[in-house]
C-alpha cells in the first residue's frame, strides 16, 4: 500500500537529539563537534581535557593502573607539600566529573520527561517478541517469531483492552513474499520501536473514551491478513504461512498477561488487518469473560468483491494469489468455503453475516487504496488533483455504489454500526482519531460516533449521501512535531 505518510513523523529520540544540539550550543566551540558522539565519549572527551597534557596519551590504561602511576611520580619527584595539592587538584576533578555526570543525567531525564508530557498523541513502544510461539509454528514469513507492541493501562483503564492487528497490503506471489522477508513485514528481525497514535492516544482531552487502556498492536509479518496455516515449508523459499497461528498465539500471551479479565474490549484492525478482525471476532469474544463488552472494528479493510469484471480484475488477481499461498482453503471458515471459491471468502461482506459478535465498519466510499488498487496508481493523483474526465468519474461513481451495496444491512445498527465518508483518503482509526484530523459527516464525527456505539448510548448506521463523487483530500493532515516546544502540529 506503499509508504505509510506518517512514517515522516519525528520520533521522540530524534526530538531529544535536536534539544540536546541546542543545549550544546551554550558549550565551549570545541565541544560543539561532538554531536556525532554518544554521551559516554563525549564524556570521555572532557575528562581528558581537564588532565594535564602529559595524561592525555594513557586513555587505554585502566583507571587503578592510571592513578597508582600517578602516585609513582609523585613520590620520586615531588615533596610533600607538592603531593597534598596534586590530592586536592585529584579531588578537584573528581567533584567536577560528579558534577558533569550529575548534570547530564539531569538534563536528559527532563527532555525525556518532557518528550512523554508534551507528545501524548504520539509516543514509541518497543516491540515484545513472542519467542514460545515458534514451537508452535506460528512464525513470520522468515521463520522468525512473530511480535506484539504493548503499553499497559492505567487508571481506571487497567481492565479495558484495544487489541488491533496492523495492515501493510499482501504478497501474492513466491518472489513478492521473498521481498518482504527482508522487511518488517515479513521478519521481526526488523522490526523497530512503533509510534503509537490515534485511538492510542493518552491525551484525555482529544481521546476521552480510550486514552487510558490497555493498547496492543499485532505486527503484521506473515503477508496474508493472518489467515494461513500452512505446514509444509518449501526449503528453496524457506517461507512460512502461518498467520492464523500467529494470532492465536498472541491471543494467548495477551490473554495472560491480563487480557482473561476484561471489562470491555475491542478487536481492531486497519487496512489488511480489517479483514482478520473480522475474521477473528467471535473466537476473540469466546475467550474473553462472558459478563465483558467485546466488539470488533474494520477500518479501512471492507473492500468490496464488485460484480463488474473491470472493477474487479485486479482484485481478483490479488485475492487469488493470497489465497493460495496461505492455503485459505483449509483455514478459512467452512461456512464460507462451502459456498464460494476461497479466494471470495477473503472479502469482509462474505463472512460478515456469520458474524455474531457487534462489528463496526468505517470506509470512504473513495478510499485510496480502494482505487489505486481498482483503477491503478494513477488515479490517485487525478482524484486528490480534481482531475478526473466525465467518464472517469462514472468509474468512480460506480465503484462507490457497488461498495455500497457491498454492506452490511442498515436495519440493527446495534449489531452492524456503519459510518461511510466520502474523503479520498485511508485510515480513520490511527491518523484522523483527534479532533483536528477527524472525518466529519452531517455534523458527526466518526471517533464520537463509533465511541457512543462501543459503550451503547447511540447506534449509528451513517453513510455519506450528499458527495456522489470523492472529496479531494483537503484534510488529509500531516503529523510535525516542533523540535523546540514538542507540541504537535499539522499541515496540509
């Protein structure tokens, strides 16, 4: 699905970096050039520079080694009034040294403390590799053990949970999943800290029903929306399908470690993640306690199976691939199988209605990876640019009907919530989750919406019937972070 725009984000330790430089500035000029250094060599650095000159080559001895030398030459050259103040001159360093590592230490858990309280929107988590899993099978594409980002609640959220599964598209053939072998998405091996964001938020005021849960996100790394369950290895290709093994081994971790004592909690998934929390929904609601509030979300993952073979080809092309490889024959409900070809059974709409679980959907009608994946790359840009022809637009106009007819029925919005804007973008539950970035509709936000249907003071079926054709992306906002105060800030 290419790029991730909010990957351009700064991360808090490249924020700390820019406010350490700027503290330096007030340094002496020659320490201005050891920005480059780690703390422990510029240090290192400044001792040195407080030694006599003659001193200044021993860096290698040891520092037992260093003094009693000192000591040595004292005794055979100087008398003893001499020695009492190379003491106090040892002495005298000694304090400084302190006092420069006191200093440091200081100066770096403020900027980090700092990090935390001026960024809650926006903050990393580091990973938590799930080594038991790999006795199980369950492993990334590479073989690796797949892994989990986790921030613990707190307050009167320890008991609440949001578990979402991440997205980042499909591989659909040997070569493509090979790729991702070398990525994130197919190996832990490189996956780094992730910004937590959107529903993640700890900032009470822009998230007031979920800032303070527990949050969990699934990292995607078996190329397949974790449906696969694939035994055999092919040695040439040593990849792995195991993604429904990776979600129940997850699910059991998570479980222990607190998860078994819910109150509330929701399933959620964006993008290739949408389908599997989907998927996974009545199985998720199964293993929590009977007396909690479990529901599931699909952001930006119900893409719809179109009648119309233009508007389908490339999707079945892609579909068709996954399904393969992963063996949805074998892993995907028999519900669904028995009735269509697997690789149908990969779209939300044909599994949905077996779905008794509460499930909320948000979708534009216009999603961008819904037409660059329709239509091609280039439509895109002609839809963000207002450029489209009369009979591109009729395209267009009819790919949003058939994902509309592609939904679930409005009539027990308590079971089957909706809300369907028309702004061509992707992803509402990370980047547009905070009052400046959320999609509004007739009046209505979709993070109050979707909060009042999660917590039953108002179910919602909405669905944008003013804007036939797709909203040029004018809110399509950026995250920035200002190095110098921290605060967020947005641009177009």
């Amino acid at each position: 699905m290419g790029q991730d725009p909010l990957e351009e984000i700064r991360s808090p330790g490249a924020r700390l970096k820019n406010r350490v430089k700027k503290l330096q500035v007030r340094s002496p000029p020659e320490e201005q050039d050891e920005e480059k250094e780690s703390s422990g060599a510029r240090l290192k650095n400044r001792v040195k520079k407080l030694s006599p000159p003659e001193e200044q080559g021993k860096e290698k001895e040891s520092s037992g080694a260093h003094l009693k030398n000192r000591v040595k030459n004292c005794k055979s050259r100087s008398p003893p009034e001499e020695q009492g103040e190379e003491s106090m001159m040892m002495a005298s360093r000694s304090l400084q040294l302190f006092v420069l590592l006191v200093c440091s230490l200081t100066i770096i858990t403020i900027e980090c403390s700092e990090v935390e309280k001026q960024n809650p929107n926006l903050y990393n988590i580091t990973k938590t590799v799930v080594h038991s899993a790999v006795s199980k099978g369950a492993v990334c594409l590479d073989g690796s053990p797949p892994a989990y980002y986790f921030d613990p609640g707190f307050g009167d959220g320890v008991d609440n949970w949001i578990v979402q599964i991440s997205g980042g598209a499909w591989c659909v053939n040997v070569t493509d999943c090979i790729g991702r072998t070398k990525t994130n998405l197919g190996s832990s091996k490189y996956m780094d800290k992730l910004e937590f964001q959107g529903i993640h938020s700890k900032n009470k005021s822009a998230n007031p029903d979920f800032y303070n849960w527990n949050k969990v996100i699934l990292a995607y790394c078996d190329g397949g929306s974790f449906v696969g369950d694939v035994e055999y290895v092919d040695s040439a290709t040593n990849l792995h399908f195991r993604g429904k093994r990776i979600f129940y081994a997850i699910l059991e971790e998570l479980l222990e470690k607190g998860l078994k004592n819910a109150k509330n909690a929701l399933l959620a998934g964006g993008s290739a993640g949408g389908y599997p929390a989907v998927l996974y929904c009545d199985s998720f609601r199964d293993s929590l306690p009977s007396a909690a509030r479990v529901k599931c979300l699909n952001d930006c993952g119900y893409f719809p199976h179109f009648k119309n073979p233009e508007l389908e080809k490339n999707w079945h092309v892609r579909f068709s691939g996954v399904a393969e490889l992963q063996g949805a024959a074998q892993s995907l409900p028999k519900s669904c199988t028995s009735k269509m070809k697997p690789e149908l059974c990969l779209y939300s709409q044909n599994i949905q209605q077996d779905t008794k679980t509460p499930l909320f959907i948000f979708m534009s009608a216009y999603d961008n990876v819904e037409t660059k994946y329709t239509f091609g790359d280039y439509m895109g840009g002609l839809v963000d640019g207002g450029k489209c022809s009369s009979s591109q637009n009729q395209s267009l106009i009819e790919m949003r009907s058939e994902f509309l007819n592609a939904l679930p029925k409005g009539d027990n919005p308590k079971l089957r919530g909706v809300f369907v804007d028309s702004v061509h973008h992707h992803n509402s539950l990370l980047r547009r989750w905070i009052p400046e970035t959320a999609i509004n509709v007739n009046g209505q936000l979709h993070t109050k919406v979707f909060a009042d249907w999660y917590f039953d003071r108002k179910y919602t079926y909405l669905i944008d019937e003013t804007n036939e054709l797709p909203l040029t992306n004018n809110a399509r906002l950026i995250w920035q972070v200002d190095n110098t105060t921290g605060r967020v800030i947005y641009t177009a």
